[in-house]
C-alpha cells in the first residue's frame, strides 16, 4: 500500500515538474506579457477569487484582440492560495519563479500581506481587486502594493472630511454599537478628527445595542455641546437614537456608515431620519465601462458576475495600461505611471495615490430627502 | 442640575418600562416559584397586537385615543389567552416535575414564540406608530419630559397599586398567597390551585401586554426579538427587589433603571451592563433575597 503511494505521489511530481518545465520554456520562447493572477481558486472561499480570473481573461483577451501590450502578447498565470497566508507564501514563490511581470491580487487581506513581502524583494507590482485592511497601503511597508478596494476606513475618512470641510463643524461626538465593525469606524473615525486638530471629539461612547432606550447617552450628546454625532453600527440603533434626539427637539447632525444606509432605516424612522447623513459604495452602474464588463462576462460565462468582478477588471486595466504608458516592465516604471496615468475603468477614471490607493474608488455620501436616500455631490 | 434631573426622568422611565414587566414575573414566581422566560416574549407579542390593531383603525381613519384604548385592550386580551395556553400546555404537565424540567421548558417556550414570530411577521425592525397623544401642557418642558414617558410612569404607579390590591384584599388574592405558601395545603382547604394559577398568568400576561404597548410606542419601533433584552433586565430587577414581591420589584427596577442611567451620564455608557450586574451581585451578597424579599428559610 504505502509504496504503491510512493509511487502515485513520485510520478504526478515528476509529470507536474515535467509540465511546468514545458510551459516555462515555451513561454520563455514567445516573450509575452505575463500577468500573475493570484488568489483562492479552490475551497470554501473560491467564491471570492474565481471572478477575477474571469476579470483577467476577458481583459486580456480583449487587448490581446487588439495587438497586445508594447506589441506583445499578454499571457495569465494563474495560482490559487486558498485565502491561506502560508499558501499564499508559496504561491507568490512560484509566481515570482514564473517571471511574471505584474501580479492581480491576492484577494483576502491576511493572505495578501503574507505574500508581499516576497514580490517586494523580487520587485513585482502587485494589485489587489479586494484586500481592504488598511495597513497594506498606509503603513508604508508595501511600496509595491495598490489596490482597486477602498480600505476599511475609508469610510471613517470619508465622514471626517465632510463634517469637517462640507458641514464644517468644530465639536463632534463619536458613538458605536462596541460590535466590530461599528467599533472599528469609530476608532478611525476619532483617530481622524484628532489628527486633523480642526474639531474636537467631546463624547466617545459605546451603546449597548437593544437596550430600551438611549435617553441617557442623548442627554449626554446634549451636554457635551456636539454640533455633529458620528456613529459607527447598524440601523436599529441608529434609529433609536436618531429618534430620541429629536423628539428632545435636538438639531445635532448625524452622520452614519453603510450599515445605516438601508431602507429599513428609513422606515423606522420616518420624519425623524430626514437630513441624516450616511455614507455608502459608490453607485457605478451608470458606468459605460460598467456594462461594458457585465456584457461581456455574460456573453463569455452565461451568468452575472461574482463578488469584486469589477474591482479586478479595472485593476486588470490599470496594470496592463501602466505597462503600456511606461513603455516597459521596469519596475519603477511601471509604479510612476500608476501614480500619474489615469485610466478609464468600470469603476471610473483611476489613478494611484502616494500610497497605492486607487482614488475616487470606495464609498460616497447620502443624505435622506423626502424618505429617500440622495448622493450628496 | 437640569443634567441631573434629565438623567433622573431617564432613568424612571427605564425603571417604569422594566418595572411593568417585571411584575408579571416576580407575581408568577411568587405563586409557583417558576421563573416564566417566556413572560418577555408575551411583552412582545403584545407589541405585535397592538401594532396590527393599530394598523387597521388607522386605515379606517379612527382618532388617536380611540386606537390607543382599543389596541391596548386587544393585546392585553390576545397576551392574556397565550399566557393562560402557555401555562396549561408548557407548565402544567410539568407542575409535578423536578423544578429545573419546567424552567427549561419556559425557554423552549420562549424561543418557539420568538422564532413564531419572526416566521410569521417578520425579522426586520418595523416602525410603531406613536399611539400616545402629545399634551398640550407639556409643550413647554418637552425637551425633558415627554407625554409617552408620563403615561408610562402612571401606568406602572396604578398597576402596582392594583396588583398588590388585588393580592391583598381580594378572595381571589387570598387564594394566591396561599397557594404561594403551601400549594397542597390549600388544595386541602378547598382552593382551586389550577384556577388561582391560571389567574396568575392571565395578570401576569395582561400587564406585560400593557407594557408592550406602552413601550414600543415610546421607542417607536419593534422586532420579535425585543422580548428578550427586555425580558432579562426584568428578570434581574425582580431578583434585585426581591423576586415574589410586588414593592420589590418595582423597587427594584427603578434602581436599575437610575444606575444605568447615571453610570451612563456620569461616566460611560460602554460599562452600563457591567456596573448594572455588579451592582445586583453586591445587592445579592448583602441581602441575599433582594432589597425587599421576605428573609423566611425555604420550604423543606
């Protein structure tokens, strides 16, 4: 039995070493493009890395229809890392062993970070369709790391910028459901507003969700002097909240997050949630890049595409066109036209910021009008 | 000053809102000595009837008053039939049964009457209509004190009273106590212990209809889910007042309602539980049956 294992296991790496040989040194041969797309492939979470091998394919079959990049044909390299950090390891070696030239992904956050530390050393790009932790691109470790993803505190950022610069106010209490992503918000939220010194935080505070009323903590709100709460949780508590406030005929503004941008807020509220701010994905639909995308996943697969479809073939764009625009596969080339070309994506007009982000990608900011949410311009 | 007072009347209305269910609790434990877990979701049920009633004498275009006097009575009478059923069919077979039997079937009955109505209503939060009129004269202090919140407090105020009328100076009353005190004994003398239990859920459920009411209209939205948080503070301020007795509990649920409110106004509210439960285990050491439970030795 055991040898006969032996056996099996010998010949399938003999044969796998034999293919790979092969499929390297025809490629070697071709002198192409070579695109790394990385990400679970297999396994429970297959679901979220399988769309943007589609992404990829479509895109490069399309400028591969119109002469390729730098008049080369663009060719995938496709590894699966199973959302596994230690996978993910390997699975960027034998990318990087490949010679890929630029790498989409990896798509979770943990498995990313485990494997850019070796596209680092190998000078690779790498683009994520997915990974929002917002260490990979703020800590600085990671130059050669940009994503097509807002990060976790976009939104954060997104809700100090605008009381601070749009509704301009000086004293802001920071609320959150001590859930986790509630919780998270409001720490970025408050860390924000006292790194930007224009406003104050007077009131930081947790609220135990479901409990019967919230009448202590809008007292609280009351006396601080806040000009705007910032809350970071769901709509039930929100609500609640946002109701007790006014019915003590208090006119503090409220500004919420994309768990509180859902109809059911709206509902339950009633009158109460007019002139609530909210922040929430951006809509891109109206896109013609957008259905550009969608048409063309149909026609190929028969179906509608899967989670961050449009995250990674906008970033399948951006790296292809880099290369373009930088006239080669040079590695600071290829970052200083990231940062400076924009291109045109589904998810709208990108380039990379200083530190990797891509912007004008992530979440907008609505305001409820007549029982409706509007994105504010 | 006026912190302290705004934190006060918070804090009464927490009280009154925990007090009106912990009645129905502290009562049916005084009697047979069961801890009712299904006596919250009898408060929201009792949230959902008035909500539906609501809902179509709105539609028929009745005035405020008129909807707010039906419904309630509805969901008292509609609580009041599920606590007499829930009684006969989850604690009855079981009166003979060790005393941890029926307690874990009032939580099988709980969570069937949550899930019950998240399948048949729904598991979103829905908008309760203001059912309470708001007065005239309160106009000028409204920011402080708001007309649901008066209602609620004289709601509590009179059915204490009433309770503890009934339980001391009716036949009826007798009847309980002495079943609370010894059930075989006064099955000898010619009581109708099924029938003085019955009674005892059928109040029990009727105020904790009442308070279901009275509560989702102040915080003006419901879900199936409400019984429960609701239903365990109550259940803590029966047991810091004294669970059995009907000053007790609602003693007991004003001072929980005070000190979440104050902890959360004086120093934070991320600690409101915690300092709510210490708060019951130093009560528990020093007065082991509560701030106005009866001291007497248990039964043998």
């Amino acid at each position: 039995m055991m040898k006969n294992h032996v056996r099996k296991i010998l010949a399938l790496a003999f044969t796998t070493t034999f293919i790979c040989l092969t499929l390297s040194g025809l490629s070697l041969a071709a002198d192409t493009i070579k695109l790394g797309v990385a990400g679970p492939h297999s396994g429970d979470l297959a679901s979220y890395g399988i769309p943007t091998i589609k992404a990829a394919e479509l895109v490069v079959k399309e400028i591969n229809a119109k002469g390729g990049v730098l008049g080369k044909p663009v060719e995938l390299v496709v590894e699966d890392d199973v959302c596994k950090p230690e996978v993910a390891t390997n699975t960027a070696t034998k990318l990087v062993g490949e010679s890929v030239n630029v790498v989409l992904g990896h798509i979770c956050s943990g498995a990313t970070k485990a494997a850019l530390g070796i596209y680092k050393d190998s000078k690779i790009v790498v683009m994520s369709p997915s990974a929002t932790n917002p260490g990979l691109t703020q800590s600085g470790d990671y130059p050669n790391f940009y994503r097509t993803i807002a990060s976790d505190d976009a939104q954060a950022q997104l809700e100090v910028d605008f009381a601070l610069n749009i509704l301009k106010v000086k004293k802001i209490a920071v609320l959150h459901d001590k859930g986790d992503y509630g919780k998270g918000l409001a720490e970025f939220a408050k860390k924000f507003l006292e790194e930007s010194e224009d406003a104050e935080v007077v009131l930081y505070e947790g609220v135990t969700p479901g409990a019967v009323s919230y009448a202590a903590v809008v007292q609280k709100i009351k006396r601080s002097g806040a000009e705007a709460v910032i809350f970071g949780g769901y709509h039930p508590e929100a609500s609640k909240i946002v109701m007790e406030m006014r019915k003590k005929k208090m006119k503090t503004l409220f500004i919420s997050d994309d768990g509180v941008k859902d109809d059911t807020f709206i509902k339950v509220a009633g009158v109460y949630a007019e002139g609530v701010y909210a922040t929430g994905p951006k809509d891109v639909s109206q896109n013609e890049m957008t259905s550009i995308a969608n048409d063309a996943h149909k026609a190929a697969y028969g179906e509608d595409p899967g989670a961050f479809f449009l995250n990674a073939y906008a970033a399948s764009l951006a790296l292809l066109n880099a290369i373009e625009k930088s006239g080669s596969t040079d590695y600071d080339a290829i970052s200083m036209a990231l940062k400076k070309e924009y291109v045109d994506t589904p998810l709208g007009s990108i380039r990379f910021d200083e530190k990797g982000d891509a912007t004008g990608v992530g979440f907008s900011m609505y305001r409820v009008k007549n029982g409706a949410y509007y994105e504010v311009k | 000053m006026d912190y302290f007072i705004e934190l006060f009347l918070g804090g009464l209305t927490r009280g009154s809102i925990y007090a009106l269910i912990a009645l129905g609790y502290t009562m049916v434990y005084g009697i047979i000595q069961l801890i009712n877990f299904a006596h919250g979701e009898i408060y929201m049920l009792g949230a959902f009837t008035a909500l539906i009633v609501a809902g179509i004498l709105t539609m028929l275009g009745w005035n405020q008053v008129a909807i707010l006097v039906i419904a309630s009575i509805v969901a008292v009478v509609y609580s009041a039939a599920y606590g007499f059923t829930i009684e006969k069919i989850a604690y009855k077979p079981l009166r003979q049964a060790p005393r941890l039997s029926a307690l874990i079937s009032a939580i099988g009955m709980s969570m069937f009457l949550q899930y019950y109505v998240l399948l048949a209503q729904t598991s979103n939060f829905l908008p309760f209509p203001n059912l309470i009129p708001d007065f005239k004269f309160l106009e000028p202090i409204e920011h402080i004190v708001r007309s649901s919140e008066i209602v609620i407090y004289a709601t509590t105020a009179i059915v204490m009273v009433l309770l503890t009328g009934l339980i001391k100076f009716t036949k009826i009353g007798k009847a309980m106590r002495a079943t609370a005190q010894d059930r075989d004994m006064a099955m000898l003398v010619g009581v109708d212990v099924n029938k003085v239990i019955s009674m005892t859920f059928i109040v029990g459920s009727a105020t904790a209809a009442l308070g279901g009411v009275l509560i989702a209209s102040h915080t003006g939205q419901i879900n199936y889910y409400i019984g429960f948080i609701a239903g365990i503070k109550a259940f803590v301020a029966a047991v810091l007042g004294g669970i059995g007795s009907m000053p007790g509990a609602v003693l007991g649920s004003l001072v929980l309602g005070m000190s979440e409110s104050f902890f959360t106004g004086y120093i934070s509210s991320d600690y409101e539980d915690v300092f709510a439960f210490l708060f019951l285990v130093f009560t528990l050491i020093f007065r082991p049956s509560g701030i106005l439970g009866r001291t007497d030795t248990d039964k043998v």
